[in-house]
C-alpha cells in the first residue's frame, strides 16, 4: 500500500469531507470506502427484503459524491449522509408503491456479488458462537423489519447511526417529542417481539 493511500486511510471523516469538497477525489474515494459499509447496513434494516440493497446503496453513494460540494458544515456530515439515507428509501418506498409488479418468466437465482459488504471473521470467536450470533442478528433485523416504518427509522438512526433527538427530528421532519415517543414503542415493540430469544 503507497504511503498516500495510507494516509487518507488514517484520516478522520470530517478531514476526509474537507478534502473531498476540494476536489481531491483519493479523498472522497476513502470517504466513500469508509460510509458504504454503515449505509448498507442502514438499508438492510430499513428494507423488508434485500432485494434492492446493493442498488440503493449505490444510488446513495453517489449522491454522496454529487453532492458533497452543497455541504456547509463538514462537522454535520453524518447528520447529512442520513437525510440522504431517509429520503433515497422514502422515495423508493413511494416508488415502490406506485408501481406495479412484474413478474420476469427469465428470474434466475443467482446470488448477487456485491462489493460493498465486508464481512471480517472473527478469530475469537467459537463456531457455536458465531452460530448464536448470527441467529440473534438474524431475529433482531426481521424484528426491527417488522416494526411501523416510522418506528423503524427513528431506531435505526438513534441505535445504529448514534443521532441525537434533534439530528432525528430534522432528518424525518418530526418534532423531538414524536422523536422520542417513536423511540420508546419501537423499544417496547422490540422486546416483546425478543421476549423469548434474548
């Protein structure tokens, strides 16, 4: 690896997004190597099925890299990057709800290589561990899938993104006090939805 190539991978976001909006595109490169993972896994939630994960994603990221330049504040990056988020599947989901349904006779099922999604094992763990692990993750997502969208974004943003109430209410249009409220029957949902596996 080039002591260059190291260096951006050693940058903070934020500088990353600096030298991003100057046109230095090893630096939204980098940028964009190190959000893919956190968006993928923000959709994977968000979507009851993974059927057009690897294309939103795509869609977002470049969005990303359109759009960097109209970001003021770098400091806000995040809180950012999750408006697009949020509002690349609402208009998937008003899409999805105006069109109809096509069944293709050609459907084959092959599975998809997709890029984005890094999957590091884990030295440490057993195999009967990584087994639990995963059935958990497993239970968790189709929970989280199950909950009322509006539920379903403001605990992804607040549990899996780290957003605070205010970054929530502004990305989803809300006001802090639906925020929280959102939140908190999401959690009830939750763990009486996990009552019986964790």
């Amino acid at each position: 690896m080039s002591e260059n190539k190291l260096l951006y991978k050693k940058m903070p976001l934020e500088e990353l997004v600096v030298l991003s909006q100057k046109e230095d595109y090893k630096a939204l490169e980098e940028l964009i190597r190190k959000i893919q993972s956190d968006v993928y896994a923000t959709l994977s939630y968000l979507l009851k099925s993974s059927e057009n994960l690897s294309d939103l994603t795509q869609e977002i990221l470049l969005k990303v890299a359109k759009n960097i330049q109209n970001l003021k504040n770098p400091k806000c990056f995040k809180s950012w990057l999750n408006q697009i988020v949020t509002h690349t599947y609402y208009d998937y989901i008003r899409k999805k709800k105006n069109t109809p349904e096509i069944i293709s006779i050609d459907y084959t099922c092959e599975p998809l290589n997709f890029a984005l999604k890094i999957e590091i094992p884990d030295k440490k763990t057993k195999p009967i561990e990584k087994c639990i692990t995963s059935e958990c993750e497993k239970m968790i997502k189709s929970a989280i899938r199950e909950l009322p969208e509006a539920f379903r974004i403001a605990i992804i943003l607040r549990e899996f993104q780290g957003l605070s109430y205010e970054e929530i209410a502004k990305t989803t249009s809300s006001s802090i006090g639906t925020v929280k409220s959102r939140i908190s029957r999401a959690r009830i949902k939750l763990q009486e939805a996990l009552k019986n596996y964790i």
